[in-house]
C-alpha cells in the first residue's frame, strides 16, 4: 500500500533494460507515481557505459530485447547476428522514446544512500545532487556488472601514459593511432577488444592470467529474408525464450557425450564450431556437469587453438587452460586468437611470470618491463553483489546490506533480502541472472514484483519483505543447484566471488534453470507470498513460521534440468 504524503510510490535504481521496463510497468500498467534514477546521461545501463571497441553482445540480437510488447518486436530491425554496442544503445533509445520513459527518468543522479523508516513504511534515498526523496517501494535495476574491478596493482597513479577500464570508456572513444597498448584481462570483454585495438594500435601486448576458451561468434549481417522470418514468428521465439534453461533461442541437445561415437561427435563439434555462437555448449546435454563429457569440448577446443595460433609459444598460453569448458562464463570472438599472430601482437603469461607493478611507463613482470602508452583494465566486475552495495543501503533496525551479507548474499528467491522490507532486487543475487540471457530474466522479474506491488495494494500490505528461514532455505537450494553442475568447480571464478579479494566465496547465481525458476516464483506468488513477512496498514504482522510450504519446482530433482550456461 504506497502512502500519499511520500515522494513516489516506487523509485528505481538504474535506466537499463530492467529498469527502464519497471517503470513502464508500475507507471503504465499500476498507474503508480514512480521514477528512475540514472547515474549517466542517458538510458542504456550496461550499454550506455561500455563502450569499449569491439563491444558486442553475446546473445543474437533477436533474442536480446524486449519480448513483452509485439509492437517493440515489430517496429525494431536488428542489422547483425550479434548487435554490437552502439545498435544495442540506439534500440533501448528506441524504447524509452516509444515507451515515453524519459520524463519519469532523473539522468546524471547517483543514489549514495537508502535508509528505511519503519516506523512510516518508507525508504528515504539519497543522490549525489544532494537531494532525499521518500518512496514506498525501492527497487534496485543496477544490473549484475556495474560495479567494476579495477585491480589493485602498486604504482598505478604514478603511471604517466591514460588508462582505462572497458566499462567507462570515453563517450569519444580512444584514439590509439601510433600507441602501444597493454590489455590486461582476457575474458568476454578482453576477448571481444584486443582485435579491435590490435587493428589500430601501434603495438599491443596482452596480459593473461587466466587462459580461457573461446567459440568464433561468427557474425554477419542480417537480411531481409531473417526479419520477416522472425516477425511471423515472434510468438515461437517468446516461447523457445522462456522454456529453455538459460533463455537463449536454443535448445540443450537431447543426447549425451558417451551416445554417439568419437567420429560423430567430432562431426557434431565441427558443425557448432563452424555455425558459431554461445550454442557451441548445449550440443550435449551432459558438458555442463559432466568431467569426462566436458574434457571431449575442451580438447576440441584447445586444439583448434592451437590450429590457429602460428608462434607455439603463444599457442601454448593461449590453450594451457585450467577449467572446463563452460564452467567460466564462455566467451565467443571474431578473431580473438588469430590476432596473436599479428606481428605487432604479445602475449604474457601472468601465471608465469605476474605482475609486479605499474611504472611511470609500463608494466613490470618478473620478467620484464613493458614500455606502455595506454593500458587497457578488462579485468571484469565486482559482479552481482557489488552494484547493490554500492547503494549504501540500510534496511531496517539499522542494519546495511554489507553486514546482512557479510558471509556472502542471502535473499528469497534473489528478490528480496531479510530485514530490508519492500526493496526488490532485480536479477539479485540468488536468482538465474548472469546464467542466461539477461533481458528474459528481467522481464520474469519485473513482471513478477509488479505482481507482487499489485497484490500488496490490493491487501493493503504495507511492508514485505522476505523471512530468514525462506532465505536460508533458498540459499540451500541454489548451493545445491550449483553442485548438480561444474560450475562451482572452478576456484578463480567470479560466480564464486573469486576474483574480488575478500569478497566471500559463495555461488551467487541461481544455476537450477529459468523454467524451474519462473514455475517456483509464480507458485509463491499463486500461493499468497510464502516465505515473505508481511505487515498491513493496521500493523498486523503475518510470517511463514513454520517452513515453507510444498513449492512446484523447489523438490524436483536437479539434474532434471543440467545447465548449458
Ligand atoms: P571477466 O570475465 O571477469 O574477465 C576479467 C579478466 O580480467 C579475466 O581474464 C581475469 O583473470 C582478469 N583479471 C582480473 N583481475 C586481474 C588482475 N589483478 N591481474 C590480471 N588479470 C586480472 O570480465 P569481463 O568484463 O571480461 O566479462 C564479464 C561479463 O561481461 C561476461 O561474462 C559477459 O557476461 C559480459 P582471471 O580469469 O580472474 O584469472
């Protein structure tokens, strides 16, 4: 139930897909006084802030937008297989301008702050332009990789050349003409700008920590004949999207590595090789949780790395990898390892020989000293948790979100935390996020709190917010999730928080699958809200006290659904 004398009914953090659908679905559909809250000048999210050459996404642009409205659908017409950056900002332009969000979105705002009264039912949050705005709901739309890492390696504010970091990246671009440039990072983001800055830099030397696998993207232009195609059948699409495990417009194979013999699988390989794209991992259903089944991908793919590599010493970073396929979030590339056989490319193995520090002019390894003009951070994000800390956010009785999740995220179906009534998390911690395409999951999650927004003013609910043992009942389930899968095997990654220090290790994302996901999050929803405490406008409280009752999806069995991350 929103209060008259606050503010808003709802504030939203973050003008990004998420976001920007959030607002249109409270303001338009609910009819509720809300508002975005926007830190850059325009909308885009991820999308107005990397943008770093080569930026590209990873989902093929018909799957990656908007499936909530056919008129979207139809009016918007990708050019490429995969949109690169810029495509991607001019179509969430596109939105808010057909949407109208602009005039309810405060651009160039921070938030720095939230607190709630819970006396008053209300979170007071403030913004770097000085102002408190009261709102009943708060609803976080930051995104899961906002929040950059930025390593801390000595000697950096003494380096005398420009740096930056892929995700704020100069609206201008960098001019790299004549420049020698050190990337340091080699996961989607390293992998997708080091052709793109080879192609302009004078020189280019790659750092490694961690050698990683890639799949050729294999983009190409999008003809006319695919845009019809697509438009007479966009509600195929929305089902293939919301039915498949990570909410890609492709299905896991239904056979197993050990079905078909080491000459048709090698076949099968080739082809996903030669086809391209992230679907290189579903064409068995068991390379996602089984060793013996994955190590057939990763010696197929190490070995075409090293098919494509010319120097064998570069070859040999570049495929000593120490994880299985997949296991880290796989990256796709246009010539990612055929750069390295550019004259004018490097590569340094950190495992070997780590950094040791910056200089006034370089990199100095163990080994040697690296005489740079720019350096280039794809050294990633402090993912998931670290844009929702950045809030500064206290919840009730005065506890902040850093200590509730001191021992790592605890939340109720990712959606909301114990102890911070009435703020959402969108794609938070605990939910399938970052492990499938990300508009299909911010679409499930904003409809499903606009949902549950509609039901608290039909209740008069004034204050929601998720119960401990829900939470600690979640929290057993997505651990579980994740074990049923070679995704928490690998110690440096940064599912696990490996690659912040400090940050505790626990698998943040939700790994049991969209389908399971949706079908439990509209059971509690159908259900009346278990395993969320409730306070009405007469201040009667109502609590699930007694565990959670039977949910649909909770007690299948998890290797029902192995995940093609
Ligand atoms: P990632 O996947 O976190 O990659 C970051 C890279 O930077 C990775 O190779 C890291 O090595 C490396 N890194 C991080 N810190 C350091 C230090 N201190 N020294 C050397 N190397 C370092 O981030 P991306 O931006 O590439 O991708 C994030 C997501 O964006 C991606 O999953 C897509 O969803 C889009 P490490 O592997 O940790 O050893």
């Amino acid at each position: 139930m929103a209060r008259r004398d606050a503010d808003f009914d709802a504030l939203i953090v973050g003008a990004g897909f998420a976001g920007m659908y959030q607002l249109h679905a409270l303001r338009d559909r609910l009819g509720l006084r809300a508002q975005v809250i926007e830190a850059g000048s325009g909308v885009g999210g991820t999308w107005y802030w990397n943008r770093y050459p080569g930026a590209r996404c990873d989902t093929e642009s018909h799957a990656y937008c908007y499936y909530f409205s056919d008129a979207l659908l139809e009016e918007w017409e990708w050019s490429e297989r995969y949109p690169a950056q810029p495509e991607i900002l001019r179509y969430l332009n596109f939105a808010a301008d057909r949407l109208d969000l602009r005039r309810d979105i405060r651009f160039d705002t921070r938030v720095t702050g939230a607190r709630y009264d819970t006396e008053a039912n209300l979170w007071h949050v403030e913004t770097d332009t000085g102002e408190t705005l009261s709102t009943t709901w708060l609803i976080a739309a930051v995104g899961c990789l906002s929040a950059a890492n930025i390593p801390d390696i000595p000697g950096l504010e003494r380096f005398e050349g420009a740096w930056y970091h892929t995700s704020d990246w100069p609206e201008g671009g960098v001019d790299f003409t004549g420049k020698r440039v050190g990337q340091i990072g080699t996961g989607s983001t390293g992998i997708q700008t080091a052709p793109a800055i080879a192609e302009t830099a004078a020189h280019l030397t790659v750092f490694q920590r961690t050698a990683n696998y890639s799949v050729p993207a294999r983009n190409r232009p999008l003809d006319e004949d695919f845009t019809q195609a697509f438009r007479e059948n966009i509600p195929h699409y929305r089902d293939l999207l919301r039915s498949t495990p990570n909410g890609h417009p492709f299905r896991l194979a239904d056979r197993k590595v050990a079905d078909v013999t080491e000459e048709e699988r090698r076949k099968i390989y080739e082809e996903a090789w030669a086809k391209g794209g992230l679907q290189f991992r579903a064409v068995f259903k068991d390379l996602g949780v089984d060793r013996e089944a994955n190590a057939t991908a990763s010696d197929f793919i190490k070995a075409k790395i090293r098919e494509t590599v010319t120097d064998p010493r570069k070859a040999n970073i570049l495929a000593n990898i120490d994880h299985p396929y997949g296991a880290k979030r796989p990256p796709i590339d246009t010539h990612y390892f055929e750069t390295f056989n550019r004259a004018d490319v490097d590569l340094v193995d950190l495992r070997a020989t780590p950094i040791v520090e910056i200089t006034a002019t370089g990199i100095r390894t163990t080994e040697a000293t690296y005489d740079l003009d720019v350096i280039v951070f794809a050294t990633g994000f402090d993912a998931i948790t670290g844009p929702l800390l950045k809030l500064n956010i206290t919840g009730a009785g005065g506890l902040t979100l850093a200590e509730a999740w001191q021992a790592g995220p605890r939340s109720f179906l990712g959606l909301q935390v114990p102890g911070f009534p009435n703020l959402f998390t969108i794609t938070g911690p605990g939910s399938p996020s970052v492990l499938t395409n990300m508009p299909v999951a911010i679409e499930q999650h904003v409809e499903w709190i606009a949902g549950c927004i509609a039901w608290m003013r039909e209740n008069a609910i004034a204050a929601m917010e998720a119960d401990e043992d829900a939470a600690e009942a979640w929290g057993r389930h997505v651990n579980d999730a994740a074990n049923a899968t070679l995704l928490p095997t690998v110690p440096h990654s940064w599912y696990l928080g490996a690659n912040i220090p400090g940050k505790p290790r626990v698998f943040i994302p939700y790994a049991g699958g969209l389908p399971r996901y949706r079908a439990i999050c509209e059971d509690v929803a159908a259900q009346g809200y278990p395993g969320f405490r409730t306070k009405d406008t007469a201040g009667k409280t109502r609590a699930t006290s007694n565990g959670l009752p039977p949910i649909r999806g909770f007690t299948a069995p998890l290797e029902a659904e192995p995940q093609a991350v």
